[in-house]
C-alpha cells in the first residue's frame, strides 16, 4: 500500500517560538492515522533538532528538511550536508523545490547529485517537479514534468527510485491561492505515473507516493486527496495553521 503523506514546507517563515508551538499543537491534535499515513514538518535548518526532538516518540511524524548540499563534506561554507542532516534525527529532504530551482538556479542535473546523495545517506527526498504558467498554457506540461524526472531521477536503479518521493507542484499554484482542480492533479499524477512505469514497469510505478503541492488548504484537501493518483500533499501556506494543516492531515485517504 502507497504511502499517504502529509508534509508541511514552513518555507523561512516562523520564529524558533512560533515553530515550537506550530509542532506542539500539532502533535497534540487529535487523528485517525492508519498504517500507511505519515507527517512530515518541513522546517528550517536551525529548527530541525528541535523538531526531531519532538517527533521522536510520535509514530508516524518526522521532519524534513527544506535543502542538502550535492556534497558530502569539506569547504562549502554555509553549505549543511545530508549525512549532517540524518545525523540530527531528519528522515526527509525537501528537493528541487521551485522556489530553489528559480531563486538559486537548480538545475535538473544538481538535482540529480543531490537525489544521490540523499539517497547514500538514506535520507528520503521528497523530488519536486512542476511546469510554470507559461508551459501550462501552451499545453506542454506532461513533457515538461517528464524532462525533470528523466534528468534528475531516471538513472537510478528501482529499487533506489522506490525510496523516493514526488510532489508535484504546478508552479502557478504555489502561494497563490490558486489551485489545480482534483481533475487537473489526478491527470498530471497519472501521467506521472505512466512516465515511471514506462521506464521502471508498473509494479515499481505503483509503490511511489506522488504528492500534490499548490495552494492546498483545508477546504480543499479531502477532494485533491481522494483522486486515486494523490497521494497526500506538499503544503506551505496553510502548513504554518495548526488548525487548518489539521485538517490537511485528516483528509488523507
Ligand atoms: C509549496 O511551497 O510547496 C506550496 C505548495 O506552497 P502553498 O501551499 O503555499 O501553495
């Protein structure tokens, strides 16, 4: 059975204080987790101890962190390494998020050395992947999606690929209040689907969780979620809500 997820991606929002209390309201809600569900607090680098700290004894949360450098150690100053990241308690790795991909001009190829390098330290990547508005408008977005995993994921073995995770994130939707209908998530999420089977067989297709990211709130998480191809969210905005990234965490299928 597919993992469900719920991660939060704090972004660098929240003071030390704020993320203390966010974590503690959370982890004190009341869910109906089942076997297959997990939460992840995507936090920033100085909060992640902090955040490991809490979740250690809550089955079924851990924390991610938002970056990794595509080396292993050395001089790479302001750099935080994978194996430093696992080393504190941090199971997840937030990568090829848009806003890194824009902002600091990540390649597919630099995604592709820090997918590997998460993976020697068996940390888990959540790999996002997701067309701009421009590439949604002239219809291109299944061979634009396609083009990110092939370069950064496709030469990895299956059962390295099996230990990833994918969000897709259209990037018109991320914190713009803008959200792709179910329709338009389950269409891309089985594209998706079809493009991994098509290189790895179905039988591997079918273990990943695909993620949907983009504007995900409570009053719509239950509909996005239920699309058979989505299999939980990648949330920002609505994740820094106790009350709202609740009810994120209940509409997993
Ligand atoms: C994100 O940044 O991953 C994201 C999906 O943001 P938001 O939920 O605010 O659109």
């Amino acid at each position: 059975m597919r993992k469900q997820i719920a991660a939060a991606n704090w972004k660098m929002n929240l003071t030390y204080q704020q993320g203390e209390k966010l974590a503690d309201d959370l982890l004190a809600s009341q869910y109906e987790l089942k076997a297959n569900h997990e939460v992840v607090f995507g936090a920033p680098f100085p909060y992640l101890t902090m955040v490991a700290d809490k979740v250690k004894n809550a089955e079924k949360f851990s924390v991610a962190a938002q970056n990794c450098s595509n080396k292993k150690s050395g001089a790479y100053t302001g750099e935080t390494s994978a194996e430093m990241l696992v080393s504190i308690g941090v199971k997840y790795v937030i990568l090829g998020h848009s806003e890194r991909r824009e902002y600091f001009n990540e390649s597919n190829q630099l995604l592709a050395e820090k997918i590997n390098i998460a993976l020697e330290n068996k940390l888990t990547p959540i790999f996002c992947c997701g067309e701009p508005l421009n590439i949604r408008e002239a219809e291109t977005q299944n061979s634009f999606v396609e083009v990110q995993l092939r370069e950064s994921l496709f030469h990895l073995s299956a059962d390295q690929l099996k230990q990833i995770v994918i969000a897709y994130e259209p990037i018109w939707a991320i914190g713009t209040g803008k959200t792709a209908t179910s329709a338009q998530a389950q269409e891309m999420h089985a594209h998706l689907r079809s493009v991994l089977a098509a290189q790895y067989g179905k039988e591997v297709a079918n273990e990943i969780s695909i993620l949907y990211g983009g504007s995900v709130k409570a009053a719509n998480a239950k509909e996005i979620f239920g699309m058979p191809d989505v299999d939980g969210g990648l949330v920002g905005g609505a994740s820094l809500v106790a009350a709202e990234f609740a009810v994120i965490i209940r509409s997993l299928k």
